[in-house]
C-alpha cells in the first residue's frame, strides 16, 4: 500500500510540475493526461473483451462457435489490451509511440 501511495504522490508531483511549467503546453498537458487514462481504462476494463468477442463470434457465426473461439480470441485479447494498458500507464510521459498514439486499436474495449 505504501508503495501504489509513493506511486500516486509521484505522479500527482510530475502531472502539477508539467502543468505549471510555461514549457509544457495545454496540448501537451492533454495528449498525457489522455494516455495515462487510456491506459487506466485499459487496464480496468480489458476483461471486458471475453464476453464481446464471445457474444460477437456467437452472433456472427453460431452459439457454440462463440462460445469455443469468441473465449479464446477474449482471453487473447484481454492479455493485449491489459498489457497495453500498463505499458500506456508506465510510459505516459513520454511520446511513445509518436504523438501518444495508442498501441493497441481501437483505443478502449467500446
């Protein structure tokens, strides 16, 4: 617990520096603030792709097909998104890949 605190407080101090230096720019400010969300939100919400691709697989081809390759293609895709979602937390100060583009498309499960 003190650790996730020590994590947020510094995050917290580089988030109020970069929006008070006359350096950063309000663009810049947003286009960061909007990766490290995406990445929360990624790593939040990436369980979420079993269930749709379950339900996608299902309504496209049949129940049984959706139940078999839609958890399969889920559980694939939850390992990409979550990981995407660290690793937009991790590096969201820094423009990687370029102009804070998302990893992994589209940008949130919905």
């Amino acid at each position: 617990m003190v650790r996730f605190s020590r994590a947020v407080l510094c995050v917290l101090i580089i988030t109020a520096i970069l929006s008070s230096s006359t350096l950063a720019s309000a663009e810049l400010f947003q286009d960061i603030t909007h990766k490290l969300f995406r990445g929360i939100a990624n790593i939040l919400t990436g369980w979420i792709e079993i269930p749709k691709n379950m339900y996608n697989d299902s309504v496209e081809v049949s129940p049984w097909y959706g139940w078999f390759t839609g958890l399969l293609k889920g559980i694939g895709f939850t390992v990409v998104r979550t990981g995407a979602g660290v690793w937009d937390t991790i590096t969201f100060l820094f423009p990687i890949p370029s102009d804070y583009e998302p990893v992994w498309e589209p940008e949130f499960v919905f």
